[in-house]
C-alpha cells in the first residue's frame, strides 16, 4: 500500500510540474508595441489574455492574443477582472511570439490617455 501511495504521489507531482509551460515561446529580447481595440478580456487562471483588433496595413483589422500574468499577480498590480473593458482601445509592449504568430507576453498596457494599467496603488483593504 505504501509504494502505491507513493507512486500515486510522484505522478501528481510530475503532472503537475509539467502542466505548467514557460514563457520560451516568445521572444523576451524583443518588444512589439501595438494599440489595438479590446474585444475580449480573459481573467482567468493560470493567465489573463488580452485579445486585440489591430488596424493591419490594408485598412482591415487582425486578432491579437497576448498573454499576461497571473490574476493573483496583477491584483497585488492593482490590476482586477474589471480593469479592461471591451472596446477600450489599449496600446501593448509586448515580447512576441518566436513563431511569428499574431500573439505575445504582456509587458505593460497604457489607456488612451496614456495612463500605464497597474502603476497605481492597488485599492487599500477594507
């Protein structure tokens, strides 16, 4: 019984541990910079996603997908479910995809009035 509880014990781990992906998807000496429109914000674990309309050089528009941190980091940012909206147009730095995907690693969001998302104090608990 006791190697089975064992081996039961080791498995969760490993799964675990590889169930979690690292960021060697994307390209961390590189930062894209784009504003685009919001039309989705996923708050949701293990990662927020922010996906973008982005004005392409033909006068249409094109899906973005990037990636951010944790809910649980960005709330100690000051960042919460409701702090974008669909709509809300953003610009992105971003490290991009190294497959050249519409997709990135978030880095930071500014507002359209310049405002960087996260650099004010998170709300004082009550």
């Amino acid at each position: 019984m006791r190697i089975g509880s064992f081996v039961i014990a080791v498995l969760l781990v490993a799964t675990s541990a590889l169930a979690h992906h690292s960021n060697s998807a994307f390209d961390g000496d590189k930062v894209m910079v784009l504003t685009g429109t919001v039309t989705e914000w996923k708050w949701t674990n293990p990662h927020v996603w922010i996906v973008l309309s982005v004005d392409d050089s033909n006068g249409g528009k094109v899906p973005w997908a990037i990636e951010g941190r944790t809910p649980g980091q960005l709330v100690r940012a000051g960042w919460s479910k409701t702090t974008l909206k669909e709509g809300e147009t953003i610009t992105v730095d971003f490290s991009p995809a190294k497959d050249g995907s519409r997709t990135g690693l978030l880095t930071r969001v500014r507002r359209a009035d310049g405002t960087v998302v996260g650099e004010q104090a998170p709300p004082a608990a009550q």
